[in-house]
C-alpha cells in the first residue's frame, strides 16, 4: 500500500498536508473549492470521510446550540413563572383570615366579648398563616443588646441598664425566612 492510500488516524496528520492559510486566504475570496488546496498525498477517500465527519459535528453542534437556547427559554418561563405566583402560598393562607373576618362583620348582635373572641380566632390564623410560611417576628425583649441587622433605634433614652440595649419595642419587625422584611423600632438606653 502507497502512503497516500493509507487511512488517515487522525485530524493532526491531514493538518500538516493541508496549507491551512492557502486555504482560508482562497475560501475568504471564494475562490477556490476546498479540494484544490488539497495536497495530493490525501485520497478522496480520506476527503470523504472528512467530510463526513465535518457534517455530523455540524449537526451535532446545531442540536447542542438549539438544545441550549431550549434550555435557555425554559428557565426563563420558570423565572417569569416564579415571580407571578411567588405568593401563592402565602395568599392562600390568608384567605381563611379574610373569611373569618367578613363573617364578624355579618353578626347581627356583637357584643364586646364575641368581637374579642372573633379577634383572637383571626389572629391565631393571621399567626398560623405566617408561621407557614416563614414570616417571623422580629420582637427583642428589654435589656437585649441592639442588632442593628434586625433593630432600628429610633431614640435614645436615660435609663437604668447597660447602653446600647433595648428599653422598649415600639413596632415589632419581621423577617422572611433569614431576610428581614421590617426592622424593629426600639428605643435604646443612653451611655451613662
């Protein structure tokens, strides 16, 4: 068997037998077809196989590409879908609380006792409702050390304790899960 009969191992032998920059210099100009630039050494056997082989990796890179930009457009939906519905869950667990309170409304004969007791039953929802999904009270007790993270100081005041601790909530705060939604309002003991 001649050498240029022989079956071409690999890409990098062809390589060395193509002039490569002949070969872009004429493909840019459109002048010459691929086979021309072709040293004789490489059968048209070898040509074909290459050729071959160029268009099933096309092929496999336009599936790649479209496979991607499928992939690409499908988590984008998800995002567009996560974000319209992100409060699902939350507003169902509200929509008992708002029944339980058009149904107070609608007592003919309330008195101070049924109203308050109608209270606590919705705030026990309201609180069963947050609880299920992670809505937390930020509540600091006094003496605890202002958190800045999770507290904010709205004054400060003369007090018996440590400074910089919490003399008295004003407004509790709440946090969704590890992010804080509303700071708590507190008042802080002055330095002595």
């Amino acid at each position: 068997m001649q050498e240029q009969d022989k079956p071409v191992e690999n890409t990098e032998t062809i390589a060395t037998s193509v002039d490569v920059e002949a070969f872009q210099a004429a493909a840019a100009q459109n002048q010459v077809e691929p086979e021309a630039v072709i040293e004789p050494g490489v059968s048209a056997e070898t040509l074909a196989q290459l050729e071959a082989k160029v268009l099933e990796l096309q092929d496999a890179f336009m599936r790649a590409k479209a496979e991607g930009e499928n992939i690409r457009r499908r988590a984008q939906e998800d995002i567009s879908k996560a974000h319209k519905f992100a409060i699902e869950s939350f507003a169902e667990s509200l929509v008992p609380v708002k029944d339980s309170l058009e149904m107070g409304l609608r007592v003919e004969t309330q008195t101070v006792e049924s109203i308050k007791e109608g209270v606590e039953m919705t705030l026990k929802q309201l609180n069963a409702a947050f609880e299920k999904n992670r809505l937390l009270e930020v509540n600091p007790q006094q003496g605890e050390k202002l958190d800045p993270t999770k507290h904010q100081a709205v004054s400060m005041v003369p007090a018996e304790q440590e400074a910089n601790t919490i003399v008295t909530v004003l407004q509790k705060g709440y946090m969704i899960a590890d992010r804080l939604l509303r700071p708590a309002l507190v008042t802080v003991a002055q330095g002595k």
